[in-house]
C-alpha cells in the first residue's frame, strides 16, 4: 500500500515535470499568428513583419493564418477557443478586442475572460481618405455634401464594429448628418473605395499609406488628438471643429486564457526584441503605426480602458449593437 501510494503521488509530479519540460522547449513545432481580417489590411501588415522577424528568433516557422468575417469575431472566436499552450495566437486590434464587446449583440467570447493578454505591439490613427477623383476636398465639404444629400453620401470599413465603422458613427452624430455604412470583410473595402463605390472612408493609416503617396487617394483628416508624424501635414478633426473626435486604431497580441505564464513571458520578450529592431520600427513608423510594446498587466489594463472608453462612445454616438 506505502509502495502504490507513493506511485500514485509521483505520477502528477512526473506529469508537472514533463509539462515543466515541454514549456521550457517552446516553441518546438510552427506557431500560427491568426490575424481575424483578410491579407492587405494593417493587422495583417503588422502580423507578417512580426512573423518574419520571430521565425529567425524561434527556430520555427511562424504561420499568419487570414480568419476573417463578422467584424474580426471569427478568428478571434477561434484563438479564444483553441488550445492555451502558445501555439495559437492572436493579432487582434481595437475592433475584435475592445468595440465589439458593447457594439455586438451575443458576442461569442470576453475579452477579459477568454484571453491572456500578451502585449501591445502598435497606436495607429485613423485617416479619413477619399478617392483623388472625389470633388470633396476637405472634411468642411465632405458634411456639406452629406447635409445637401441626407443618406447618400456612403463610407466603407473593414466590418461591423471596427473603429473604421465607429468613427463614421461618431461622424455622422458630431456633424449631425446620416450617411449611409457599408461595411466589407477586411481590407477588400479599399478596392470599393479606389473605385469610386463608396466615397470615403475612416482607413488605419499603414493600410492606405502608399495609396496616399502614389495620389489614388487624398487624406483629409486623422482620428487621433495629435497629428501623425508620417503625415504632419493632415490636420486632425479636433482642429477641424469636432473637439471630441478621437478613435484610434491599436493593434495587440493575445493568447488563449490559461496559457502558461513562462510561455507568455518568453513571447513577450522576444516580441519587444522584434519590435525594438530599427528596421521593424521604422518600417512601421513610415507605413503610420507607432511601436508600443508593455507587459501582460500593462495591456491587460489598458484593454479594461479601452471597452470601457468605446461603451460610451457607442452609447453617446447611439450606435446599437447589431
């Protein structure tokens, strides 16, 4: 009996053992990077220079894998709801992560709860763009011509509950317009708007970035409070006259809830080391996203922050989930 006892007592030491073991060798097989909207967009930009630089570190190949569909909430679903061992991780951005929780109605998974946040990896203002042939030249014109033609002025975004679509929302409501949203899977809303089919649109700046420098597309003013420096010469809306315009963009990575801590913490490292090369920082400071990099509680209360922060805008902008 002494002899099965302690067999049975050292068997889920063995097991802590092995489990201690297999951490400590991650990753030992490919890691997939599940990016929640389709190739082209910036989530998917920043996932793929990240993955290139995080192959060489691991010794593994790192794999971006396109989810996309209900404004970010499928690939996000998936990761949330896949194995917490640091092998499925997710790109996610302020839509899937932060907007969603108060703009969708039975959403399929908690922030808080189905995640463990990893880092913050970018700030990325919104630029508001309009086609070159468009004969609106600046944001004054733009909600002149929506007030001349209630309902027929029309914006695109890359999903229901993206800061692309919010931001429009807030547009309509702060210059007390309706304009009519058109919302697309991903970075095919782009291809709409250099074609004429949509008029404007609320882009993440590093998705639009060469449109703008090759004159397809003509910038007329950034969501965030300050100017961005890879376009100081675009004003932003609060100088424009709407003093309480201010959405976004961000991009961060998560794992899996219940993902080990010493797996997180090795991610985090080597993501802050990718982040920190000067090739990856100033390429995705030229393309209009600024680096960040913090820690799991850092990210993890800065997300509490953001649903919070965008509940209200969706309140005050009288968006109702859908």
């Amino acid at each position: 009996m002494t002899i099965g006892r302690r067999s049975a007592l050292a068997l889920p030491f063995l097991a802590l053992g092995a489990h201690a073991r297999a951490q400590g060798n991650w990753p030992s097989r490919p890691v997939r990077l599940v990016v929640s909207f389709t190739p082209g967009g910036t989530t998917d930009i920043i996932a793929r220079l990240l993955g290139a630089t995080l192959t060489e570190t691991w010794g593994q190949s790192v794999v971006i894998e396109n989810r996309p569909g209900a404004g970010g909430n499928i690939g996000s679903e998936h990761v949330a709801r896949s194995a917490p061992d640091g092998y499925t991780l997710l790109v996610g951005s302020v839509g899937p992560l932060a907007v969603n929780q108060s703009l969708v109605r039975n959403m399929p998974y908690d922030t808080l709860k189905d995640f463990a946040p990893v880092t913050l990896l970018a700030g990325v203002p919104n630029i508001l763009v309009v086609p070159a042939a468009s004969p609106i030249k600046d944001v004054p014109g733009l909600v002149a011509e929506a007030k001349r033609r209630p309902g027929a002025l029309s914006y695109g975004s890359t999903g229901v509950g993206t800061s692309a679509h919010l931001s429009g929302v807030m547009l309509d409501h702060m210059a007390d317009v309706r304009m009519l949203h058109v919302p697309y899977r991903g970075a095919v809303a782009l291809n709409d708007l250099l074609a004429g089919r949509v008029d404007f649109m609320f882009a993440t700046i590093p998705s639009v970035m060469g449109h703008i420098r090759d004159g397809r597309l003509r910038p007329l003013a950034v969501s965030s409070t300050e100017r961005s420096r890879s376009n100081p010469t675009v004003p932003t809306m609060v100088e424009l006259g709407y003093p309480e315009f201010s959405a976004s963009s961000w991009f961060g990575m998560v794992a899996p809830a219940g993902t080990p801590k010493p797996v997180i913490d090795k991610i985090v490292t080597d993501v802050h080391a990718a982040l920190a090369l000067p090739q990856n920082a100033n390429n995705m400071i030229q393309q209009g996203a600024d680096p960040v990099g913090n820690g799991p509680e850092a990210f993890r209360a800065f997300l509490e922050q953001e649903i919070s922060r965008w509940r209200e805008i969706v309140r005050i902008a009288g968006a109702l989930p859908e």
